[in-house]
C-alpha cells in the first residue's frame, strides 16, 4: 500500500491543476475554522469514496483473471503498459478521455456546484472522483494487479489518502502550492511509475523471490503465492 500511498502523494500535484478548480470553488471559502476543514474532508471523503468504489470493481476483474490462471500475463501486460506510457509520454498526456462519460460527469457536477450548498460537498467529490484522469488510470491497475476485491479498494483508498495533503491543501489555502514546485515534483511521477511498472513485471515473471516475484501455485479451486519459505 506504501507504493499505492507514494503514487496519490506524487500525483496530487497533478491533481491540483486537474481537479483544482473545482476545489477552488467548493462552498466552503466563506466558512471559517473547523467547518471549513469539515466541509473540505466532506469533499475529499467522497472523493476518495469513488476510488474505492472503483477499487473494487477492478479488484473482482483481476480477481477473475487469478482464478482463469492469467494473473503472470496480466501483470506483466499491466508493467509493460506502465512502462510504455513513461517511454513515450506523448501518448500518455493523450490517453482516452471518454469524451460522452466526462461530459455526463461534468453536468452533473455543474448543478451540484450551483447549489453552493455544503450537503453538497460529499457528492461533489464522488463524482469528482469518476472524472477521466492518467494518474487513477495507474491506480486502477495497481487494483486489478491485486487480484481480490478487498486489497482492490484498500489500494485504491491508499491512493487517494495519498492525494490528500495537496488538495486539502489548495481547498484551504487556495493558490498555495506554485506552479514551479508542482512542476518538479510532478517529475518524479515517471519514476515511481517505472518502479511499478517494474514490480509487476517481476510478479508476472514468478521468479519464486518472496515478497518481490513471489511464486504462484495453481489448484483447481484457488491460486496460492508462496511468499515465504516452508518451515522445515
């Protein structure tokens, strides 16, 4: 999960020029002290409410692929992707927009911003959440890579508990961070990508090193990993 919280904290630098203005106008800059911080978790509890949802959903895909036997080539397909989109990052920055999807997500937060309403605030970050972005692109398949539902969410969550520090940040503070420091970290986002990319390369390869490229046993009803060694 360490690797899940790294790629949210790397990544809200990203997300603050992404989801940025809508945290900026969030109906909580008229509050003062503790409702103005509770309006904002609101905010980002539902945000990070559809992460997991969606944590879920492609924690039981993946899930399906371990029970099918497919689990050493999906992950090795999913590092190979990761890896292809840092090589050539050109085609990262235009990756699949969902142009019909974003435009439904976009009206609906629409409405729910002009209500300027602080009951509003926990849908507004749900269905922020489910708004086309790279960086939940790579956290989805860190989810299917885990291949069961429950670690799917909890990564997932980890994730966006990652994102936390920066748009809480900006919703508070507004315009704090600047565009130069969001500028060298968001450099770092390639390498923790290629990191992960890496580590699901090695788990596809089922070299049998605990923890690392641990090797997976196939029975009829289950897939087993042997992460560590047997006691004599």
């Amino acid at each position: 999960m360490i690797a899940a919280i790294l790629l949210g904290f790397l990544g809200s630098f990203h997300c603050i020029g992404m989801c940025g203005p809508i945290a900026l106008t969030l109906p909580v800059h008229h509050l003062q002290g503790g409702k103005k911080m509770g309006g904002i978790l609101l905010y980002n509890a539902g945000r990070v409410a559809a992460y997991m949802l969606m944590g879920l959903l492609f924690g039981w895909l993946g899930r399906q692929f371990y029970i099918g036997g497919w689990q050493q080539g999906l992950s090795i397909a999913l590092g190979v992707l990761l890896l292809a989109s840092v090589i050539f990052h050109r085609y990262f920055r235009r990756l699949p927009r969902f142009t019909i999807w974003q435009g439904k997500i976009k009206t609906i937060l629409g409405r729910l911003l002009a209500k300027q309403q602080f009951r509003t605030l926990a849908a507004i970050g749900f269905f922020n959440g489910f708004l086309p972005c790279g960086l939940v692109y790579l956290g989805i398949a860190g989810a299917l890579a885990t291949g069961d539902i429950l670690q799917g969410a909890l990564f997932m969550g980890a994730f966006g508990a990652g994102t936390l520090p920066a748009m809480v940040a900006v919703s508070w503070f507004g315009q704090l961070i600047t565009l130069q420091w969001r500028t060298r970290i968001r450099r770092l986002i390639p390498v923790m990508v290629s990191m992960m990319a890496v580590l699901l390369i090695l788990r596809g390869l089922n070299l049998g090193i605990p923890y690392i490229s641990p090797a997976m046993q196939h029975t009829e009803e289950k897939v087993t990993v042997n992460c560590c060694h047997k006691p004599a």
